[in-house]
C-alpha cells in the first residue's frame, strides 16, 4: 500500500463518516477502502477509526492523524497542480454538482465540451435539486442558480439567464392569448417546480413584484421537458431562454407577456477555500465562464 494512498482513504472515510461513503467519492469498492485502513493501522501500530455498525469516527489518535494528514496531503495536492500548470496538462477526477433544471441540457453541454478539450481529466456530474455540502459530500465544485446563501464557499458568477413565459400556436388558437399576468388564472400551465414551489409566477406590475396562483396541468423539475410539453399544446410553460430560443424564432412556440416578466436568475460556480486552487478545479472554473458567454 502507498502511504499516500492510504491517508486519502483515511480522510475520506473521517469526512463522510463511512467505509461506503469514502469508497462512492474515491471511486473504488467499500472492501478496497477497508483494506487501505486496516493496513495504515498496522503500519501505525495504532487504531485511528471506532467503529460501529452505524457510524465512523475517529479515535482521539486519528483525529490528531487526520488533521496532519489533511494539511500533508494539501500540500502534495499543490505542488501536484503547480507542476501540471506549468505543464499545462491539469488532470484527475472532478466531482461537480449541479441543479436538473439547466444540467440535463445546458450544464451536461458544458462538462461534455470540457472532457473533450481535457482528455487527461474525469468526471462525476450529479444533478439534483437539493444543495449538496461541498465540502462534507466530497463535490469540488458545484453550479446554482439564484440567489446564494451566505457561505465560506467562493461564488463566480458565469452567466445570466431568463425564464419566459411561452405557449404553442396551437395552444393560444384554442385558448387565447393572456394580454395580462393576471388572465393566467383561467389557462391550463406547465410549472417549474423548481422555481414556482406553490404553484405562483411572478411579475413585474408597475414596477412591483406581484405573484399569480396558476392551474398547473403538470409541475416538472428538468427544462427540456417543460419545453417539450408547451411544445406540444398542453399549456403555458415558464421555459428557460436558452432551451426555446430556437423554437420561439422557428414560430413553433410563441412568447408571451414580455412587458412583465420578472425572472432572470444568476448562475454561479462555487466551490472551498484553498491556499491554491487545485488545476482541474481552475481549469473546469474557467472553461464554464467562457463556454456560458457564448450561449
């Protein structure tokens, strides 16, 4: 076993508190993280880990091992990043997480242009809806979208984007076309579940934010769907710019109630503090600012 191979494994299952959770992030099996463990502690001749059937944590002699191990391997990770960036080859595995509503489209556009220009790195995208702990879930980096709580992470700003209402010609030949916010309440919607959680859509009236409860048909959480059934004629849909750009100039979805629309969410990179910033973290951190300009 290398020594160094064994304080990763070690660190990992102090920060997630189990065999299987250090074994998911490090990408190897629950048998192989406890094999690493037993050997580092008989190398030791010490037992750094309590063990139970819920839970690891560890000693008081592997919590002093692990606070050294953390700033040992820190350091070998930065003189790791330092050598590739001045080879100019960052490499190794990436964990990013990212929301449904743009990942499954925009975001997963992204990561597959960026292995493309980086053939020496992996990665492992998550979508989900809920805020994950970077930090604790072993993610290095993560997108959102909105506003950010406050946090000790480090936020950069990679995009704008806007929410619009839209609807099929087929749609507003039946039903109509709203003229108002307030003449949704007698059309059938497709909702953003992610971004109206109550079933209400905002407007600017007047200059103030005024919400409109709405009949939804279907609340979905991903874009590409809600596009796909606005699309099809089942309702009118807050829809992500981006994914019906084409389709709005193609005239087969129209938008409508542009004199109020009052979404457009800002789209960030977050990811921890560092003494240096690793390479492949630098590296996916600026190809996301400069891939998100074009769109």
């Amino acid at each position: 076993m290398d020594t160094f191979d064994g304080m990763r494994v070690f660190a990992k299952v102090v920060e997630a508190g189990s065999f299987s959770g250090a074994a998911r992030r490090l990408g190897i099996s629950n048998a192989l993280a406890s094999k690493y463990i037993g050997q580092l502690e008989n190398r030791l001749k010490a037992r750094l880990l309590n063990r139970t059937t819920r839970k690891v944590s560890p000693t008081e002699v592997g919590r002093a091992y692990y606070d050294r191990c953390v700033d040992i391997l820190e350091r070998i990770g930065e003189l790791e990043d330092a050598v590739q960036l001045q080879m100019g080859t960052p490499r190794g595995h990436l964990r990013i997480a990212g929301p449904r509503i743009i990942g499954e489209e925009v975001l997963a556009d992204c990561v597959n242009d960026f292995l493309t220009k980086h053939d020496q790195i992996t990665v492992d995208l998550v979508l989900e809806e809920r805020l994950v702990d970077i930090v604790s879930e072993g993610f290095d980096l993560a997108v959102r979208i909105g506003k950010l709580e406050d946090s000790s992470l480090i936020a950069r700003r990679i995009a704008s984007y806007r929410y619009v209402l839209c609807a099929s010609p087929a749609y507003l030949e039946k039903a109509g076309e709203p003229t108002q916010p307030k003449d949704l309440t007698t059309h059938i919607c497709i909702i953003n579940s992610v971004i109206s959680r109550s079933n209400q859509w905002e407007f600017l009236i007047a200059g103030k934010r005024t919400s409109i409860t709405v009949k939804p048909r279907a609340r979905v959480n991903a874009a590409r769907p809600i596009r796909n059934m606005v699309a099809a004629g089942h309702g009118i849909g807050l829809c992500l710019l981006p994914i019906v750009e084409a389709d709005i100039a193609a005239g087969r979805m129209v938008r409508i109630l542009q004199d109020f629309e009052a979404y457009d969410r800002s789209v960030y990179v977050i990811y921890p503090h560092s003494r240096h910033l690793a390479a492949k973290v630098r590296a996916f951190v600026d190809h996301a600012v400069d891939w998100f300009k074009v769109l």
